[in-house]
C-alpha cells in the first residue's frame, strides 16, 4: 500500500509539473492563453458529444495497452500490436461485408476474425524468434508497416466502392456495428469489452499455470528453464496472445460507432501509444484502464483545444511525452532527500 502511494504521488506530481509546462507553451504560443488552458483542462467533459469522444479513446488505449503488458511481461519487446490491430481490422471488416455482416452473428464473428487475424500476425515474430533467433523488435516493426501497406491497399483496391476513387469501405450494416451505450455519442460496445478484457487478462497472468510461467519467464529466464518450463513455448504463446488482444483492438476500431467502415490509416496511431500506457501502468492489467483514463483525457483536452484555440496542435505531442517521461522514471522533487536528511536531524537533535 504504501508503494501504491508513493507511485500515484510521483505521477500527479509529474502531472502537474507538465500542466505547468505545458501552461508556458500555450503564453507563449496563443493570444487567448487563459481560453486556451482551460480548453486543455476541461473541453473533454463540456458535452456528452466531448465524453464519448473520451470514452472511445479509453477503450482502445485500454486495448493496446493490454497488449503491449502482456508481452512485455513475458520480457518480449515485440512492437507489432499496430500491424496486429490492421489484420484485426481488415478480417472483421470482411466478416461485415460478407453476407454474414446483415445477421445477428455479424458482431461476434467480427470480433472472433479479428482475434484470429491478430493471433496469427502475432504467432510470426514469436517463432522467428524462437525458430530462428531473430530480433522481435526488427521483425515486429517491420510487420507493422507490411500489415498497414497490405491493408491500405485491400482497402482502397478491393473493399471501397469500384471505381469511386474511396480510401474506404462502404459502411458496414447497422447488424455489424456496435450499438451505442449512449444514443448520440462514441460511446459503445467497445467499453466493455475493454473492461472484459482487463479482467481477463488480469485473471490469465495471476490466477492460472500459464500466467505464472509467464511471469517466471519474465522475472528470469534461466531459473524458468531449471524448473522444467519451455520459455520459447511460452514466449511464442504469448506474442500470440497479445496479437489476439491487437486483432480485437482492430475490430473494435472498424465496427465501432466512430466508423463503422474501414478506412485507409483508420488506427490514426493510437495503437501504437498502447507502449506509452502499458509503461505507465507498469505492465499491470488492473492498472491500464486508470492510465488509459487519465492519458485519454489529456489526449482529446490536447485535441479539442487545438481545435478550438489558436494553439498549435503540435502542443499535444510536448505535453504527452514530459508527461510519459516523468511518470516512468523515477522522478522525485529536487533535493527531497536531502531535505529528509535534515529534518531527520533536527528530530534527533530535538
């Protein structure tokens, strides 16, 4: 407990040392600077329209945020979750355009594609590893920009309307989108499938064989080796895993209320942010979605005042990394320590 506390000290002090960094931009980048920080700090919560865009933002960082922790559990740096959600997204696009996307199966069909396409995409790094010793991080990067070429292609050549010129699909029928938990806004069955998958994937790592050999494989790879556990097995399995998480990832961004169809760059690189969220959280599931919270809201405040204001939309990228980079060092207030010193001698001198 009490580290809990000194972690969510250190991160809303890293939070607000980067408000107030990012309050010196916006004077010295707007002509309206006080409009233009209470934009950041509120526009998210201004409508019910602003609070879905926010939600749906949580889904996703929630989403990609799981699956980057449960690789990187394993020690496995693997970049591919975007090139992962793409694959996702293009065979639940195909499920919604097939004739199965008008029946009442067109959602789960979606869904289960999509995590059957990420999971394959996801099993290729693993055993290059595995098999052949290749680097995760160079094979996984290069499978993203394959996966979101291949995709933009079968987007634009095969699945847009012929000969309309399109960068996307027709939309899906309303049997294929997500309904709405909230008549008028983003905010849809893509929620609680998050929340599902937190659940899951908290329950798989530290409540079952598997998720204990994972984390052994993590913690030390050769010890799991001693205890008779196969680490290439787990770590492939595991890549896979978290290409199944990627693939739903893709289906939620495609049948979600926010499209509904499938669109050339239609993850608009928010999957790859789920980097930033799993190494905030730490690689804790129970803990992205709080993260996803407070990075989706710092996310749309960026975005809706950049929209709204005179600040320049480049701002969102400053605020967002000084966030990320205090939170996840070890960031502490200057000279605390040696304040601590001294109060600890003036107690002993007392």
């Amino acid at each position: 407990m009490t580290q809990f506390y000194t972690e969510l000290s250190r991160a809303l002090l890293a939070l607000a040392v980067a408000l107030v960094v990012a309050l010196l931009i916006i004077i010295a980048t707007s002509s309206d600077p006080a409009n233009a920080f209470t934009q950041l700090l509120t526009a998210p919560l201004t409508s019910k329209r602003t609070i879905g865009y926010w939600m749906d933002d949580v889904a996703k960082l929630t989403l990609t945020g799981l699956a980057f922790s449960l690789v990187f559990q394993a020690r496995q740096f693997s970049m591919g979750v975007q090139g992962q959600v793409y694959i996702g997204g293009m065979f639940a696009a195909w499920v919604a355009l097939s004739p199965l996307g008008t029946t009442v199966l067109a959602i789960p069909l979606g869904l289960i594609a999509g995590m059957i396409g990420g999971a394959a995409y996801g099993f290729i790094p693993g055993y290059a590893k595995a098999k052949f010793g290749a680097n995760e991080i160079v094979s996984s990067l290069m499978l993203n920009y394959i996966a979101i070429k291949v995709v933009n292609w079968v987007t634009r050549a095969h699945l847009a309307p012929e000969g309309s010129g399109q960068l996307m699909s027709p939309p899906f029928p309303p049997e294929a989108t997500f309904p709405a938990l909230v008549s008028g806004t983003r905010l849809d069955l893509g929620l609680v499938i998050a929340l599902v998958m937190v659940i899951v994937v908290w329950f798989t790592l530290y409540r079952t064989r598997w998720g204990l050999k994972l984390r052994l494989v993590g913690d030390n790879a050769t010890f799991a080796a001693y205890a008779g556990i196969k680490s290439n097995a787990v770590m492939i399995a595991a890549m896979t895993a978290a290409g199944a998480i990627g693939g739903l990832l893709g289906s939620v961004f495609v049948q979600g209320r926010a499209y509904g169809k499938i669109t050339e760059n239609f993850d608009g690189n928010l999957a790859f942010e789920g980097i930033l969220i799993a190494i905030v959280a730490k690689n804790r599931p129970l803990a992205v979605p709080f993260v996803a919270l407070a990075y989706g809201y710092l996310r749309q405040g960026a975005q809706l005042m950049g929209n709204r204001t005179d600040v320049p939309n480049e701002m969102i990228a400053v605020v967002q990394a000084l966030v990320i980079l205090l939170v996840a060092s070890s960031f502490t207030i200057p000279g605390r320590r040696a304040l601590a010193r001294l109060l600890r001698r003036k107690e002993a001198a007392q």
